[in-house]
C-alpha cells in the first residue's frame, strides 16, 4: 500500500453483502480506503454527505429502493460531473450501456469482477492530478 492509496476513499454500492464483502476485501488489500452501501438511496446520503472525499464510486446497478441508475443520475444531476462511477453489473447488453451512459455512468465492471480487472480500472481512471473524472490523455 503506498501512502496516497491510503488516503483516497472509494464508495462502494451493493446490495448483496458477500458481493460487497468480497469487493470491500479486495480494494482494502490494494490500499484503498473503503466506504460501502446497501443501495443507491444510501449511497447517493453518503456520497452527497462528503462528495470530495471520494476519488470512484463502484455502483451496482440492481438494487432495492434506488438502483445504481437512478443513484448515479442524482449525483450528475446534483453537478457532481467529475467523480468517476463504475458500474457493477451482471449483464451489460447494448441497451444497457445505453441506459449507463445516459445515468452518467463512467465505466463498467462485468461480475464476477477481479483483483486484476478493478486494478486496471482504478489504473485507468487516476486521482484528480490528471483532471476530475477524466481519463489519462493516450
């Protein structure tokens, strides 16, 4: 774990506890610090509590109450445009991603997800140095 992993803050949405268990586990041993959610109502309080404390969210997208749909959609339409939100999902089809992009959905994860794969994504979107939300200029 290196210094500056141990002060970012991931938000983690889920609303199967061994999912979010397991998913918790895996970021904690990379060196993040990790906030978790049973649902979208909870983690767009908890998100919209702190919203700089936050450097990705990782968002399922069935969940009771308030989907990740729903949850991501209220935090863009509250302005919050630079955080990244991945989503969490099982299925991932055409009318899916469309559905995603129109949330303000980032990028997406396919469960079962990885060690390997979240890696690559927290790689892939970095910490505010390379602008908020953005990705790494290729």
């Amino acid at each position: 774990m290196t210094a500056d992993r141990a002060l970012e803050r991931i938000l983690l949405a889920d609303d199967n506890p061994m999912i979010r268990h397991l998913l918790e586990a895996v970021l904690t041993q990379i060196g993040y610090d990790v906030v978790t959610a049973e649902n979208g109502q909870e983690a767009v309080a908890i998100f919209m509590d702190n919203p700089a404390a936050f450097r990705i969210i990782f968002m399922d997208l069935r969940m009771p109450r308030v989907d990740g749909l729903q949850a991501s959609r209220m935090i863009r339409e509250k302005g919050h445009i630079g955080v990244p939100i991945v989503a969490l999902t099982g299925d991932g089809g055409d009318s899916e991603a469309a559905a995603m992009q129109n949330a303000g959905i980032t990028d997406c994860l396919q469960k079962p997800v990885t060690a390997r794969a979240i890696s690559a994504l927290l790689d892939k979107w970095p910490p505010a140095r390379n602008g908020p939300g953005r990705p790494p200029a290729t």
